[in-house]
C-alpha cells in the first residue's frame, strides 16, 4: 500500500473510532483562532489526554462542528514510516 492510503485509512480509522470519554481537568488549553498551541512534555504525562478533553470541550460548546476537527497519531503502525516530505505531499 503506498503511503497516501496508509494516512486516508489511519484518518477513517479515527472518523470511525471516534474520541475517548474524558473527564474535565482543571487544566484547559487556550482556543483562539489566530495562534497555533503545541502541546509539549515528556512522555506519559497527559498531552493526548488533554487534547482529548479539549476536542470533547469544541464539541459540547459547539465553538467548531465535529467536521472541523482531526486528531491524528502518528504513531500509529501505518504513519510510522512516514516523513516529513511525505506528509507535505498528502496535504496538497
């Protein structure tokens, strides 16, 4: 499989899967239009638990439709090998 399907099955893999159920932790992250936020720390220490509670967050709150948002893993077995070339062209 060439590495354009790998990434549209590891997307429709997510679109099906869905989000986890999170619970609400004090801790949000800043939703503005205008700046990009990394979240950045060690492993293990709640980054993609946070993400997860801030989509959960656009969704209840309808600030954006579930359509407008994507998280992707790129640990996931099938992006693996990707690099950043690769991800340029499945973005154009």
């Amino acid at each position: 499989m060439n590495r354009k399907e790998d990434f549209k099955i590891a997307i429709a893999e997510r679109l099906t899967e869905g989000y986890p159920v999170v619970i609400d932790r004090r801790i949000e992250v800043p939703i503005a239009v205008e700046v990009i936020v990394s979240l950045v720390g060690p492993r293990r220490a709640g980054k993609t638990f946070l993400m997860y509670c801030t989509i959960d967050r656009l969704l209840k709150q309808n600030i954006v439709p579930s359509s407008n948002i994507l998280y992707i893993n790129f640990e996931h077995e099938r992006l693996s090998h990707l690099n950043v070339l690769d991800l340029d062209d499945m973005m154009t």
